[in-house]
C-alpha cells in the first residue's frame, strides 16, 4: 500500500474543500434549515406527529440523508471529473499507485465532507428541533455507509461524464427526486397501498428507513434490510469500478 500517494490525493482533495467552504459546507448547512423552516414551521403546524414522533423532528433523518447523498455524488464526481477534464489523469494512472490506492483517496475524501458535513446539519437541526439518538453506533453507520457508497457511485459518474452537464444530470433528474420520494419528509406507511409497493422500489427508501430507525426505532423497512440494500449498492458500484479499471473506459482514450 502506498500510503503517501493515497494521502497526497486525500489532502489535496481535503484542501479545495477548506479553499470552496461557503459552497462546500456553508451552502448546504444553510440549504437544510430552510427546509427545516419552511417544512417543519409551515407543514409542521398542520401535521402534529409522524408515528407518535413531532413532525419538525421526524423529517431530520431525511433531510440529513439528502445532503449527505448529493453532496457524496458531487464531491467525488466532480474530483475525478476535473483531472480528466486538465488532462492530469494520465500522469495519476502513470505514477506507481495502484488503482484500489487511486479510488481510496478520492472516495475517501468525498465520503469524509460528506459525513462532516452530515454532522454539521446534525448538530444545526438540534437548534430547530429537540433531538435523541437512540442508537448513535447505528446512526454513524449509516452514515459512514452511506457517505462511502454514493461517493463510489459519484466517482462512476465522474469517469463517465464527458461534460460539466452530465455532472449535474444523474444527481439532479434522478438521485435528488428519489430523494424526495423515498420519504424524506413522510412515512411511506402512508401511502396507498398500491403506491407503498412503488415505494419500494425505490433504493433511496432503505437507506433513510434505516437511518431514521436509529434515531426513533421507527422504519418503514427492516434495519436488517437496509443495511443489506446499502451493502449491495456498494458492491455494484464496487464492481463497475473494478472494470472501468480494467477496461479503461473513459480513462485511457
């Protein structure tokens, strides 16, 4: 293992975090409270509780997710994207660091803002509503997963976007209304019938069950489940980036 590459990229990907801190950390943290704000004040005097817990604090879980989950994507995406885009990704793939050293700086310092920041908005949502973590062993696992599982999947999306648009395409048309959808700010428990079997469908739906089962033991699946159907994603993203490698697409033409 080269340790001294893999910190070189970690810190330097660390650094334009701290050189960007007002749209790394500054704008989402602000970003959130307004949803707090608007959903929590606005449909929150409407809607008095969520399966026994205030509605201001059953949204936390979910709006912590959002951030985390968009911000994992852009983070890695963006990271790997911009060496393509310089042209300084050949003399990465040319120096002696293997690519499984390569792919532990860049997710791991993407996953790293990500959970920072998710702690952030943690800590920001105790001002708004009174929170309690009844598993907080659980609550940073899922974080950690999370935050590691879609910086891989970002890290995908960078090596095959051949343009500052497709950045934005996959996290905008498609991770962020999933979001939405998979119960950020409702119990999917409440849909229709026919509507809850749609719901699962959905990935997103999992990973915010399974985070807000740590804070309120209330899910809409199975913890077990949503530790599973995180692992799995993980796998899959594993895999593509195993035989991006292998294969060089995108990286070596």
């Amino acid at each position: 293992m080269n340790y001294r590459a893999v910190r070189a990229i970690y810190l330097f990907e660390m650094a334009r975090t701290w050189r960007t801190l007002l749209q790394s950390i500054v704008s989402p943290v602000v970003s959130t409270s307004l949803y707090f704000v608007v959903f929590g004040a606005a449909i929150g005097s409407r809607i008095s509780q969520v399966e026994g817990v205030s509605y201001g604090t059953f949204i936390v879980p979910g709006l912590i997710m959002l951030s985390v989950l968009t911000q994992s994507i852009a983070n890695a995406s963006f990271g790997i994207y911009f060496p393509k885009f310089a042209g300084t990704i050949y003399e990465i793939l040319s120096a002696p660091i293997s690519y499984f050293e390569i792919v532990l700086g860049y997710v791991g310092a993407a996953a790293t803002k990500s959970i920072i920041l998710g702690l952030i908005i943690l800590a920001t949502a105790g001002l708004f509503v009174p929170l309690h973590i009844l598993h907080p062993v659980w609550m940073l696992t899922f974080l950690v997963l999370t935050a590691v599982t879609f910086s891989l999947f970002g890290f995908v999306i960078g090596i095959w976007a051949d343009g500052f648009e497709k950045l934005q395409m996959i996290p905008m048309l498609v991770v962020t209304p999933l979001t939405f959808l998979g119960g950020s700010f409702y119990s999917i428990n409440m849909l229709p019938p026919a509507w809850h079997s749609v719901a699962l469908l959905n990935p997103v739906v999992y990973l915010i069950s399974g985070f807000r089962w740590s804070f309120y033991e209330i899910a809409d699946v199975s913890p077990i489940v949503s530790i599973g159907m995180t692992l799995a994603f993980l796998v899959a993203c594993l895999v593509v980036i195993w035989w991006i490698f292998r294969t060089g697409y995108r990286l070596k033409n």
